[in-house]
C-alpha cells in the first residue's frame, strides 16, 4: 500500500484508493477492507464518494490533513464524511445533513467514529449549527440544490475556513444549461466573493454533470 503522492492520509494499491481505517473491522457501506502490516485500509471507491472520484481524475488541491476540523455540508448517510474523518484523524468532521432518514443512518455511523459529529441542519443557514463548531479549517459540500457556489462561499465565510470544496451538480441549477457554462458561473461567482481557485475538475465518468471545485482565501 503506497501513499498516494502529495496526498496525506490517502493510499492507492493497483489503481484503487483506500483510507487508514480508524476503527479496523468497521464497514461502513460494504467497502472492501484489506490488512497490510498489521494496518487495515478501507476501499474508497469513486463510484461512492464524489471526492474520491476527484482524486482519481487527478486532483490536485488536497487540503486535508490528519488534524483539520472539517464542516462537511451535505454528508447523506455518512460514506464520504467516514473516509474524510479517517483522514482527519486527529480533527474532527461535523456532518450536516437536512434528510431526516439520512440523518438515522448518519448518526449510527458516527457512533463508532467520535471525530464525527451528526448534526440536523440546512446548510443554507449557518446560524443552526455554530453551537457544533469549534475550529473549522475546511468547509467541504456536497448539497443537490441551486446556489451551491454562493452556499460554500457563505459558509467558508461564516466559520472562517481557509479552504472550501464544493461538488457542483449542474442540474440542480439549471436542467437545461450545458454543465460546462454551470462550472464556470461557480467559479465565477466565488471569484467574485474574493476566494482563489486552486482546481476544477470534472468528475465523469464517475459522476455525469458534476465538478469539484477547490478554492480558499488568497494569501
């Protein structure tokens, strides 16, 4: 198992990305697991996570370390936000999510996993989940609704995040718009709030009409 390059906290073995499991003998959602010297490392597939697939297209910006605190907008049931808090080892993930049945699944997750917090918010407003927050280094979203661009920015804003990630879904801004004219009014609309563009990459074939983009606070 070899450190991905210049990627902390993420391996690769033959073309497959894996996360140092942070509770060894813990699935999460069905992921392979595989034990080398004593370590057991968990299959992070990019047909499951939208990051994932990101590194695997070529990622470049990575702004993850073993301490960050993440805000994690958007984290469903838990599968991406489980390898981000692998990562974040010593940091913590708080996991917004607005599903209520999401929610359940989310919080059995995060009962293993204490550098997960569950919180029952909308990530359109800030103000619901400060009280869960302490330091948050990167606000990272993956929410299927219009204004995603302005919701990252909003939040990198509100918590003072260094770097933001958002998982751009075309079509839920604009069914009818070709998704590269959707990517780059995103980008268009986080210059404009004063943030840096570090990478933008599309996600295919993993995910169709989606793209990741990385941006942060100028220096």
């Amino acid at each position: 198992m070899d450190l991905l390059d210049r990627v902390p906290g993420v391996f690769s073995e033959r073309g497959r990305l894996y996360t140092l499991s942070t509770f060894p003998g813990k699935r999460v959602y069905g992921e392979r697991l595989v034990t080398e010297k004593e370590n057991e490392y968990r299959e992070w597939s990019p047909r499951r996570s939208k990051l994932s697939a990101y590194l695997t297209n070529g990622g470049r910006s990575f702004p993850f370390t073993e301490d960050s605190g993440v805000l994690y907008l958007g984290a469903s049931s838990g599968t991406t936000a489980s390898h981000v808090a692998d990562i974040c080892r010593n940091g913590s993930v708080v996991c917004i999510e607005i599903s209520t049945r999401m929610f359940r699944d989310l919080v059995t997750v995060c009962e293993t996993r204490p550098n997960m917090i569950p919180v029952l918010g909308d990530a359109t407003r800030p103000d619901e989940y400060r009280f869960a927050t302490d330091s948050i280094d990167i606000v990272y979203q993956d929410v299927a609704q219009k204004h995603q661009a302005e919701i990252a920015a909003d939040n990198v804003e509100a918590f003072g995040a260094k770097y933001g990630m958002v998982a751009i879904k075309a079509r839920s801004e604009d069914v009818t718009a070709p998704p590269g004219r959707i990517f780059r009014e995103a980008k268009d609309v986080l210059k404009s709030r004063g943030f840096e563009i570090f990478d933008s990459r599309e996600l295919e074939p993993y995910e169709t009409d989606h793209a990741m983009i990385v941006f942060g606070v100028r220096n």
